[in-house]
C-alpha cells in the first residue's frame, strides 16, 4: 500500500480563510499598483538557466537555492528563484526598450532551495514591481515612494525603509577587496558560512543573521566610502526627493541585498511588529544599471522591488487586518421533503443564472439542521419547498433580517431577492 503522501518540505496548501486573505490581498495590490500605471507581466515559471545563472552572479540564492533540472530535449532550465531576472528577459525579447519608461509588476510563486523556517518556504510567493528606462535617481524614487504606498495602504505600522547605497560595480568591487582585506583576520570568529563568504562575498557578511551583531562586523567600512562622486550625487537626490514625496525611511551603512545585479541604490522594508520572528524583511529591492546589458538588451537602467506575500499576510494577521470581505450568500434553499428534489434543483439553476449565490442541503437533514446552517452562513434569503409549496405550486421565501415571509412565484422571488441585493451587497 502507498505510505500517506505529503506535500514537498517547505511548501505549504492554501484554503479556506487563509486562501481569502491572499485573494484579498491579491487584489488590494493588483489595483493599487494598475491605478499607479503599472502593467502587469506574467512570464514562465520556469526559465533557460542562463537567464539567472549569469557571470558574475555569485549570490548564494543563484549558486546554492535553484531548482535546476534538464527537460527531455536536454535543455537546462531552471524554477524561477526572483522575479526581476525574467522580466527583464522578457522585456528585451519583447522590445519594450522602445518605450522612454516602462512600469511592470509581477504576482506570482518563486522557488528558493532554502531551510525553511518560520517566513521561509521553498515555494513562497511575491508581487513584484520594476521601472525601467532611463539611469535616474527618480526611478528609485518611484519604486520605493510606490513600497511606502502598499504598506500604508494595508493599514501596516511599525514598518520602516532602509536606504543604502552600494555604488556602480568599480565601487563594489574595491568595496569588496577592502572587505576582504578586513575580515581575515576575525576569520576565526566568523560562522562557517561566512568564513567561505570571505572570498567569495564579504558583502554577505554584513547580514549574516549570525555575525551581523558582533562588533567588528559593526566597525566595517562602510559602502558609501566608496561611491564615485555622481553615484553619491545620485543618492543625495534620491534622499531629496523622497524627503519631498513625505517618504520616511533610515539609512543604513550595512544594507546589502541577496543579489549581485544592484548597483547604487539598494533598500528594504522591515517590520518591527511582534511576533513577527527573524525573517521580517518584508520586501527589499533596488537599482540595476547593467542587468538589461547583460541579458543582452540595450544600455538601460531599472530599479524594482518585491514583497513577499506570505510575509505581508503574517504582518496583517498580527496587526489584526482583515482584507477579506464577508461572503455574502443571498440564499439557502431548504427542502422538506424528498420529492422536493427536482423543483430544488430548478430553482437553485435558476437563482445562479441570476447570478445570486445559493446554498442547499445535498442530504435533506431536518428542518432544523439546514435552518440552522442557514442561519450560520447568514443567508439573507430562506427559501421553503415542503409537502404545501409542491402541492400548490409556490415557494416561501423569507428574509431573514426582517423576518418577513411570503407565498412567491419563482419571477417574484427573483425580483424580491434582486430589489435590496444592491442595498445589502
Ligand atoms: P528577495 O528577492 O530575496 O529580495 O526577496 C524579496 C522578498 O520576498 C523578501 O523580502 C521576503 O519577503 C520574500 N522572500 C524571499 N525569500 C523567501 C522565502 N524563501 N520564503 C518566503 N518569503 C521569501
């Protein structure tokens, strides 16, 4: 016999109230960012594994996180990890470097091979936002005044934005000798995750959960030393005009990202809600000065954005926010009896085709079961077919809230049900 089957480690089902939540707030994001003259993009789950295994990408979601797997004709693909990488793919095979400035957003599932965790799932879902066009600091501007919109717009506190500034990839690179050069030394006293990053990415280290809090790790150098003098003119702007677009958000030296296509600006949105747990970075982004080059389209810069889902469903539930509305069932038919049957279901296809939303009783238990569950899902309509109703060829309809009952037709039910659906609805 086959052992009881279970979903894959670091996935998870979504049904009933939590599947809801995430309609809801599906949609509270997709209109929001439609009214903001974003346009949505939907690009495959799966990509060629060029798309995000690149030169010079040693990021360890790329090297170490993929879902890799050849298809029959021998092709390496790879599970989408992020979302930028993809439409930028897309974007270039689709020549939408025609246009000045192009707004996308993205909702959709990504695939890490991560340890999962509370706020860390293998498939995890993020809604995602890039602008692209020309190298501005009003990009970034756009991106991340639009980030401070989505939570405020939840109704989220105690969020805040961390700014920084990583420089063009002349400054990361010295930026990253000189970090080198610094941490070997303390080799001994760093995780063994972080002596490895060392060489291959001393940035890491300075959000490495376990090292980020020992004190030479404070004492770094710090990024922006770095800058070449239009990158940290290029940041001051961003801070002017964030400041005049009333977006609060702190700086912070060691902000760095998981990626290794950003450049210049890099920032994350953080929650300080309790109960939230370590992983509470809500989304994060940042500038690309050369990620559309080297995917092979022309000279463009973009900056873009991603949320996780889950995690912004966690924030909501501890602030005790519920996007979901009430279901609201017009309708519950109750039958008393089994010869009931047919003229039940003629009348349930009936209320459908009127687009009402109608419950019943499939098993016929009491009257006073089925009244009951009525009663529990608030239906705003009873409907009665019992011995009486067959034998003259009427329906008791009744409305719960005012109690008012009556002998109807099936058109007059329909007209009674349809006249305050717009007042209750
Ligand atoms: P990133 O693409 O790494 O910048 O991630 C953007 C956002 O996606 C993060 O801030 C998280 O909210 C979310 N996220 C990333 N990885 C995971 C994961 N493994 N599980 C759940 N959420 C994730």
């Amino acid at each position: 016999m086959i052992s009881l089957l279970r979903k894959p480690k670091g996935t998870y089902d979504l049904f009933n109230e939590p599947l809801k939540e995430f309609k809801a707030l599906k949609s509270h994001l997709e209109t929001l960012l439609e009214r903001y003259g974003y346009q949505e993009i939907k690009t495959p789950i799966f990509e060629q594994s060029e798309v995000f295994h690149r030169e010079g990408e040693l990021s360890d979601m790329v090297q170490k996180e993929t879902y890799n797997f050849k298809d029959k004709g021998d092709r390496s693909l790879t599970l989408r990890p992020e979302g930028t990488a993809g439409v930028i793919r897309a974007y270039i095979e689709n020549k939408m470097y025609t246009n000045a400035l192009v707004k996308l957003y993205y909702f959709g599932p990504y695939f890490r091979y991560e340890r999962p965790q509370k706020g860390r799932f293998r498939q995890f879902y993020q809604v995602g936002m890039e602008a692209i066009g020309e190298k501005s600091p009003l990009l970034d501007a756009e991106i991340i005044s639009l980030s401070y919109q989505i939570i405020n717009s939840l109704g989220l506190k105690d969020v805040t934005i961390y700014l920084n500034s990583l420089g063009d990839r002349k400054a990361q690179m010295n930026y990253k000798d000189t970090l080198k050069a610094y941490f070997t030394p303390y080799k001994d006293e760093l995780c063994g995750d972080c002596q490895r990053r060392i060489t291959e990415n001393p940035l890491r280290i300075l959000d490495c959960k376990i090292d980020q809090n020992k004190k030479f790790v404070k004492n770094a150098p710090i990024s922006r030393a770095f800058l070449n003098a239009e990158d940290l003119k290029y940041y001051h702007h961003l801070k002017e005009y964030l400041t005049a677009m009333n977006v609060s958000f702190k700086e912070d030296d060691k902000l760095v990202r998981g990626l290794d296509y950003y450049t210049q600006t890099v920032f994350e949105i953080k929650a300080d809600i309790e109960g939230f747990g370590a992983h509470n970075v809500l989304g994060g982004g940042g500038h690309y000065e050369n990620l559309v080059s080297d995917l092979g389209g022309p000279q463009r810069s973009g900056t873009g954005v991603a949320f996780g889902i889950e995690r912004l469903l966690e924030a909501l539930k501890l602030a005790e926010i519920s996007l979901a509305k009430e279901e609201i069932i017009d309708v519950y038919l109750i039958q008393m009896t089994e010869k009931a049957a047919l003229k039940a279901l003629e009348v349930i296809t009936s209320l459908r085709k009127e687009n009402f939303t109608v419950y019943f009783d499939y098993y016929q238990r009491s009257f006073r079961a089925q009244l009951k569950e009525a009663l529990t899902l608030k239906a705003r309509y009873l409907i009665i077919i019992g011995e009486d109703e067959l034998a003259n060829n009427y329906f008791t309809l009744k409305n719960t809230k005012t109690e008012k009952q009556e002998k109807v037709t099936l058109e007059k039910m329909i007209r009674t049900i349809r006249k305050d659906d717009n007042t209750q609805k």
